[in-house]
C-alpha cells in the first residue's frame, strides 16, 4: 500500500440539474429556450427577451469512466443585443457559460470563448454589430472528467456575453425556464480485476489427506467449488462451500487424485477467468516402496520443499508533479519499485492488481481515483522459469487494474521487478493545496 499526493490546481463547479424540456430544433444537439438577457447597467437598457437557439456537442459520446470529455457550448441566436451605444467591432465579443451536467452524475461545467484578438470574422463578412442589434453567434469550450458510468445529459446554461470594446461591459442571459437536454452520453464503467483467489495451509500432502483452503473475493452467500486442477483439466478431487457475508470461504479438500497439482476455487458450474481464482500449487507426493539396495549401496533421497509467494516495495510514498491553478493537466510521477518472489514451483501463476482511493485535498475537494492512468513494467530476473507481462496502461481506479502477472506453466517460479510510470489528470480550477490518495497493491 503506498500514499500518492499530488500538488494540484479545475474542478467542476457546485452541481446543478438539467431537466429534458421540449425537442431539438435545426441540428443534431441543438435547442431552444427561453432566455432573459440582461445588458451592463451603463447601457441604460431594458432587460431583452426572447429564445436562444444553443447547440451542445462532445469530442467523445461513449466515454470511459476516468476519460476526460471536451464540451463545445455555440449559441446560435440570442435575444442579447449591443449595449455599447455605438458600433461594436467584430473581434471584440467574449462569452463565457456553464453547460449543465445530469442523469447518472450531476454538476456543471465552465466553458469559455476564445479571447479575440485582432479583426476575426466573427459576424458574416467581419462587420461591426450596430449599437441596439442582436449580438452575433459565439463558441464556448470546457472540459469536464466522467466519474459514473450510464447516460449522463447535458443541457445548456446561463451565458455572460463580455465586449471588449470600446469599453469593457457584460450582458448577463438566464433561462427563463429549465433547458432542454441537448446531448446524452452514455458511460461504460471501468473493466474490473478478478481478485477472486485461494490460499492453502500446505503445499504437498499424501494422497486422500485434507488441505485447509481459503478463498476470498466471491459473492457474498454463493455456492463455491473448491476443486482440484491438473494443468487446464480438473481432476476428481472437489467439495462446495458457502461464502460468507464478506464473501471469504473456509474448507477443507481431500486431495486423493495423484495428478492434482493445483488447487482453484469458483462460482457457478464450471471454472472460467471471470467467476474463478487462479490455481494454488499442490504436490500429491505418493510414497513408492522400493527393493531393498543391494549391499555395499546406498540410497540418497533429498526433497526440494515448495516455498512462497511474496512481495517487498521501495517506499511507501509516491511524490506527484505539480500543475498549475487554472491550468491542470498532467501530474507525472513513479510507483516504489516492487519485487515479487514467486518460490512455490508448481503450476500458478500470479498477478498483481492495483487500486487507488480518490484523491482528497483541502477542504474534502477530490479528484476522481479514476483520473489515475499508469503504464506499467515488469522483468524477469535471469533464470526465471516464468515470463512476466505487464498490465495494460490505463486508468487505475477504485475498481482496480492489473499491474503485472505471470501465466500458468508446468513449472513457474522466479524474481520479478515491477514498476509503473503514473500521470494523474487534474481538471482546470482544482484549488491549489496538496491532493492525496492511497494505492493498494494486491498479489495472488
């Protein structure tokens, strides 16, 4: 287990609601609704209303719970119009909005104009906007991290139209009513480990003597088989058991078939990666009476005793980069350099999954867990009978992802060391302080 912190400066902002009010109008994510637009109090005019046409769309439909989704806000028409009493330059228009979040999370997120510099063609043909006429179209951009999967909505919100020139005043547009959905996301969650795993009380036994097995990880009150394994087959040896309300089994297992060579544990009819744990190494060691030795010999027996799998970390703090307040991005950092020492021989493999909790800063703000990715590394030290193979770089997560793991063989064994680059994505406008979390790291 190891504690991350990270330095960190964009969280979104207090949640909001969207409700689906009425139908998209014109293009795909677009709507009306009806707005009440109020110009700078130096502008001496009355408050405008009317309908604004919005359009709401995303670099991305079907996200990953941990991606990170980039909102573009357009309004298309407005009942805002010049307050500058003069003709207003076409460069000179900067908007700033929020897009409501709902559906399977809530909030709402910041999105922003481009500040206009220069003469951009910002209205047809770049022509100024006279004073008292309605104010030309604008883009708004934002981002926000997907922290629950299923269908998230997002609709359109309040508006601030910012001139620039020749004086520096904004007009401020409110719904008037709930907007309407604009465009829906559907989330899928995280691919989740199998942490579903067996430990035995002995190794190697006689054949028709009992082996203490415990599994864990398996659904609380299911029936589970804990059953003996040669290579890919099962063999004859096999008793069911319940798990608990914490989903951990106790059970003893006669081994009486010679070929078992390893013990798993499963829900359901038949082992399979997904309801089963990986096999546990046991030896069957079936006494043979040999002839006498003929005089003037001797008889030499040694036994090579199967040992454990275990695991040692550098450290148990991991120092993350800092990012800039208003900026976020990424926060670069390493994992404590692990070994694992796999001596029990047999036929198991192993694996080691990682999980990360949220990450907590001043004040109970968090940053996702999701928002971890790493991009792992594993070597065999020379003369390991077993491959190593990394896990897949990624999202970490609460759920957990595989960091490294070595397969099932006829004989596996050896010194691995294990390492991770890891990047934590902070959003734009975190508050500045130190943000931390806890990595667990799980071997089986």
């Amino acid at each position: 287990m190891a504690v991350l912190a990270a330095a960190a400066g964009g969280a979104l902002s207090a949640p909001a609601a969207a409700e689906d009010a009425g139908p998209a109008v014109g293009l795909p994510g677009q709507v009306e609704f009806p707005t009440q637009c109020l110009p700078p109090q130096e502008a001496g005019l009355p408050p405008a209303d009317g309908p604004t046409a919005a359009r709401i769309s995303v670099d991305e439909p079907a996200p990953r719970v941990g991606d990170t989704v980039t909102v573009t806000y357009q309004v298309v028409a407005t009942p805002a119009v010049n307050p500058t009493g003069g003709d207003l330059p076409a460069d000179a228009l900067t908007p700033t909005g929020r897009v409501l979040i709902a559906g399977a999370q809530s909030g709402e997120v910041t999105v922003v104009g481009v500040e206009r510099r220069g003469h951009l063609p910002a209205v047809a043909g770049g022509e100024p906007v006279p004073a008292g006429a309605p104010l030309p179209p604008v883009t708004m951009t934002g981002t926000f991290t997907v922290t629950e999967p299923g269908e998230i909505t997002l609709a359109p919100g309040a508006y601030t139209l910012h001139t620039g020139r020749p004086l520096g005043l904004d007009t401020v547009c409110t719904a008037a009513a709930a907007p309407p959905v604009a465009e829906r996301l559907t989330a899928t969650p995280l691919p989740t480990a199998n942490l579903r795993r067996v430990l035995l009380a002995s190794a190697h036994g006689k054949p028709g003597d009992k082996v203490k097995v415990t599994a864990a990880g398996f659904t609380p009150g299911a029936t589970v088989t804990v059953a003996g394994r040669a290579g890919a087959a099962g063999t004859a040896d096999r008793v069911a058991a319940t798990a608990d309300e914490l989903g951990t089994v106790l059970a003893e297992l006669p081994v009486s078939d010679t070929a078992t060579t390893a013990v798993v544990a499963y829900e359901g009819a038949a082992w399979s990666s997904g309801l089963g744990s990986g096999p546990a190494a046991y030896a069957v060691v079936d006494a043979v009476v040999d002839a006498a030795p003929p005089p003037g010999t001797q008889k030499l027996t040694a036994t090579v005793e199967p040992g454990a799998l275990g695991m040692t970390q550098d450290g148990e703090e991991i120092a993350l980069g800092a990012v800039a307040y208003g900026e976020g991005g990424s926060a670069p950092g390493r994992i404590g350099t692990v070994t694992v020492n796999d001596a029990r021989g047999g036929p198991a493999g192993w694996s080691l999954i990682g999980k990360v909790t949220d990450f907590t800063g001043p004040g109970g703000v968090r940053i996702p867990g999701a928002s971890l990715s790493w991009t792992p590394s594993c070597t065999a030290e020379p003369g390991s009978p077993s491959p190593c193979t990394a896990g897949s770089a990624g999202t970490v997560g609460p759920e957990g992802a595989v960091l490294a793991s070595t397969p099932d063989a006829a004989l596996v064994g050896g010194t691995f060391t294990v390492g991770a680059a890891v990047s934590l994505q902070v959003p734009r406008y975190t508050p500045p302080g130190a943000y931390s979390a806890v990595l667990t790291l799980t071997l089986s």
